[in-house]
C-alpha cells in the first residue's frame, strides 16, 4: 500500500518538476558564521600538520585518536551528551541509516542524527581531522536541509556526533534522475565522474539517486536529504574555497 501511495506522489511530482530546476543556491555566509561557531572550541589547537598522509589520516588509530579529542573536548566544554540522554531526543526510527540512529523529535518539527562519523569512511576516505566539519560543507551546499551541531557522544566503538536536521515531509516525491542531474551539474556545477559521483576540484556527492529516498521535491525545490560528500582536500580548504563564493 505504501509503495502504491508513493508512485502515485511521484508521479505526481515528476509532472511539477520536468521543467528548468530551480537555481541552487548556497548557504549565506552568515549562516556559514554561525554553523562554525557552533563547533569552534573543537578547532583550537589542531594543525593542519595532523593531517599527514592518506593512509595516516584515514586508518583506526588516527580516527580513534581523533574520537578521543572530541569527546574530551566535548566534556571540557558542556558539549558532552551522554548515551543515556540519547532516548530523550524522541521516537527512534525502526531501522537506523548507514551511518546515523535516526530519532523523530515528539512535533514532528526535526531529527535527531546520532551519526558515527566514521561509518563510511572507506566510501568518503575521510580524514580523521575532517569528522567535525562534515556537516558544515553539507550545510553550504544544501542548505535547506542544513544541519544543528548539538553535541559529542559515544558509543561501544566510538565517537557520535549529534545533530539536528529540518523534517522533510514523506509526502514530498522523488525527482525524475535527469532533473536530479541538472540540479547537480547546471545548479551547483559538479560534473559528473563516473555512474555515482558528481565532483569538482574539492569533493564529490554520491547517494543521490532517484531509485531511492535521499532527495525528495515539493515540485519548487529540491531537498538533499543526506548525500554521501566525499572530500579531495582537507576539510579547511574545502570549506575555504566555498566560503569564498558564499554572500
């Protein structure tokens, strides 16, 4: 029944959304401001130097060392939310995501992500330095599914990093593949790189296929619910280079 109620709303967006896509834009640079300095107490100290090389950066030990900064920091600076809070943030969705514990706050209103930042790594060859920042350049280029830095947690095998993201409605449908294609490449001039990938210079999105869930339409604008972003550079830059272009 559900699939059923589904083809019947994305036809009915499909309809909506076969027609120039809306124009992408950005995040502003206030709003940059303020995402950062959510997370500012987390930057002092570190080096770019830290980074080292890929395979440095990216193995078990460089990200458990990591994990244990911020949680540290967290607890130095009332940012700490203990595993047991985590059945106040609301109705846990039945099956969590690939990286996230999903939780519907009581209204309706937002989620809670309980995101393991480390999950995808091998898919993002994320740097360990890189787990805080992950929202933030999701926030520049999405920004109507922009997430809340909450807080650090933890769990049996690491590091959580807790965040709040706007509801987006069921109801919504799931774009045609090509308008999907344009928003991407037109709006926020990404070029394709192979089947999955959309980059540029600084990063590549993937996860944003119209088989799935993952960007819905209300027929105006396109909603990136939680692509998988995959940096080229280290996190600075690339917010760096996109903080640039912001207004």
């Amino acid at each position: 029944m559900w699939n059923y109620g589904r083809t019947i709303v994305n036809a009915f967006f499909k309809k909506r959304t076969e027609c120039p896509p809306v124009r992408a834009e950005l995040e502003t640079r206030r709003e940059a401001d303020c995402s950062r300095s959510h997370i500012g107490v987390f930057e002092v100290g570190v080096s770019a130097e830290q980074y080292g090389d890929y395979e440095q950066s990216t193995r078990t030990a460089a990200q458990e060392a990591e994990g244990a900064r911020l949680i540290a920091v967290a607890k130095a600076h009332g940012l700490y939310i203990p595993r047991d809070d985590w059945a106040l943030f609301g109705d846990r969705k039945r099956l969590p995501s690939g990286e996230s514990i999903v939780y519907l706050e009581e209204h309706g209103e937002y989620v809670v992500k309980v995101r393991n930042p480390f999950a995808k790594s091998t898919i993002k060859q994320m740097h360990a330095q890189d787990a805080i920042y992950e929202h933030l350049i999701h926030n520049i280029l999405f920004p109507n599914t922009r997430y809340d830095f909450k807080g650090i947690s933890d769990d049996v095998d690491g590091v959580r990093i807790i965040l709040t993201q706007a509801y987006v409605p069921d109801q919504y449908g799931v774009p045609a593949q090509k308008e999907i294609d344009r928003y991407l490449t037109q709006g926020l001039g990404l070029v394709p790189e192979n089947r999955y990938f959309y980059g540029n210079d600084y990063l590549a999105v993937t996860d944003v296929s119209a088989d799935g869930d993952n960007v819905l339409t209300n027929g105006e604008q396109f909603y990136f619910i939680d692509p998988i972003i995959k940096l080229k550079r280290p996190a600075v830059e690339v917010l760096a280079h996109y903080y640039a272009l912001l207004k």
